[in-house]
C-alpha cells in the first residue's frame, strides 16, 4: 500500500499511555485475568438519577439539535453560577466556553495560545497529556521537576524565558493527589503577574478532597489574575459523567472567542443532551457528589 508522509507534529507524538494500559487491562479482563484497573481516571459509580433523567427528557423534548457553539445559554449561566458559588470567581457567559471534556479544552486553550516556538511550563510528575499539547501547536513543552511533588517557586522562576507563554498547573493533582497551599499558588500568582505569562488551571479534581485539604482556585487568588488565568473544569469526575463528555473553562473574553472559532472547525457544537444534564448537574442536588467523595475517602484510608 502507498503510504504518504504524515505532518511533523503527529509523528511527533504518541498514543496516550493511559489509553494503551486500559486497553491491555480490558483485554486480560476478557481472557479471565483478574485484573485491578487504575488506569483511566473515571469514577466507578454512575451518573446521579436527576442527571439521566434530565438527559432523558432532552430526548423526549427534541433537544437534539445543533446548539450555540459556546454552549447553550442555560449551560454558560449555571457555570458562571458555579464559579462564584464554589470558586468565588466572577464570570460572565461570554468568558465561558463548553467543550467535548475538559481534555478537548485544554487542547483548544494551548492551540489557541501556543504558536510555533513558543513555551509552555508543565510541573512533573504529570497527567500525560499536557506536554503534547503544545507540541501540536509547534510549541516546546519545558518540564520542572517537583521536590516531593511540591513545586519551588524559584525552579518555575529558572524555567521562565522570552518564549514563555504559559504554565500548566494541576490541583487536586493527577496523579500525585496533591492539593497545592494557598501560599504556593500565591508564590506562582506573583511570578505571573512579574513576568505577564498565562496559567492554564486544570481543577477537575477540585471536589476531591481528604484528610483537611482545601482547594483555592488559582484565579480566585487576586482580582488581577482573572486577565492571566483560564480556569479548566468540567462534570466528568465530579458527577460520574465521563461519558457525556462536557468540559468547560472560564477566561478572557478575547480567548475565549478564539477558543470557539477554532472549535466551530473542529467539532462544531457540544451534544445537545448532554448540556441539559450537564445543567442539571451544576444546578441539581449535590448530595450524591458528597456520598461519591465519602466513598472514595473509605477506599483511600482502607488501602
């Protein structure tokens, strides 16, 4: 078979390993091999009732069309809702974007920010996706280590140049489970502000949290960081919804439009049922989020 060469930066990369191991687990799972799978990310309890439900009636009342590719509107004022109520961040719908899961936002953030040469700081260890993302943008991943998982302000300090766009931070962390201080956000927050970079703020986990630990949202830190920050989230971990697959981030309005015209020639809009539940979910009882995180406290303590 004829095989034509490829573009530079998909040779360049490589399948996700969490997909790989996952696949080779299912696949020793169906020979009858007992086998504990940690690898993916997802939570084993199912979507809340309210959740399908709302699902189920977006069906049955034809919400089954092509929507706004931002997000529908009920979508992007619940989640302007959230930020305030659990972040204490300040949002309008136009500085909100919905995405096919948060991974598919933080590509359009990076893609969107990122040219060809152009940094972006990624704190190890970490989730695996994030230093090939600026890869496909012609950027150039810089990796810091961490001591004990925890960053030194003045190793992110070391790792700052010209071509610097933009640092990746992750808390509650995937797959270290730490949850960063108040006063190490703040040392980050004054090294953005000093050197006038963007942080891309991954806080998916943000609900998960164990033995005392809080979680601060790094916009949330000072008035002026809401110009340098893009806060990521979205349902999947929280709600047991990884398949409906619904991310979102808040962000400077200019990005965010960016952010959504690339998304128009990559995906369209988002799935329309799965907004309405994804509304459901922010809005709706949060009980079984609390029950979800007791569990899981259980198995942490018990391993």
């Amino acid at each position: 078979m004829e095989k034509f060469a490829l573009s530079g930066y998909v040779e360049a990369i490589e399948p996700s390993t969490t997909f790989v191991i996952d696949a080779k687990v299912k696949e020793l799972q169906k020979q009858g091999v007992k086998v504990y799978n940690f690898c993916l990310g997802e939570p084993d309890f199912t979507a809340p009732g309210n959740i399908k439900s709302a699902a189920i009636k977006a069906i049955v009342d034809n919400k089954t069309r092509y929507t706004q590719i931002r997000g529908v509107p009920e979508l992007l004022e619940a989640i302007c809702e959230k930020f305030k109520k659990d972040n204490n961040l300040f949002y309008n719908p136009k500085e909100i974007i919905v995405s096919n899961g948060a991974k598919q936002i933080l590509y359009l953030a990076v893609r969107t920010i990122c040219g060809v040469g152009d940094e972006v700081i990624v704190l190890a260890p970490y989730w695996v996706s994030y230093p090939t993302m600026p890869k496909l943008g012609g950027g150039a991943p810089v990796i810091v280590k961490t001591d004990n998982f925890r960053f030194s302000a003045k190793d992110v300090e070391k790792a700052i140049t010209k071509k610097t766009k933009a640092i990746i931070i992750n808390s509650p962390n995937n797959p270290t489970s730490i949850v960063w201080t108040r006063k190490e956000l703040e040392e980050l927050a004054n090294l953005v502000l000093k050197y006038k970079i963007l942080v891309i703020s991954d806080e998916i986990y943000e609900k998960f949290l164990y033995s005392g630990a809080k979680h601060f949202s790094f916009a949330s830190l000072d008035p002026k960081l809401k110009d340098y920050a893009i806060t990521v989230n979205g349902v999947s971990k929280t709600y047991a919804m990884t398949g409906f697959r619904i991310g979102y981030c808040g962000a400077p309005d200019y990005i965010v439009e960016k952010m959504a015209e690339l998304q128009s020639h990559v995906s369209s809009s988002i799935c329309s049922i799965s907004q309405v539940a994804a509304v459901e979910a922010l809005l709706g009882e949060q009980e079984s989020v609390q029950k979800m995180a007791a569990e899981f406290d259980a198995r942490r303590r018990f391993v």
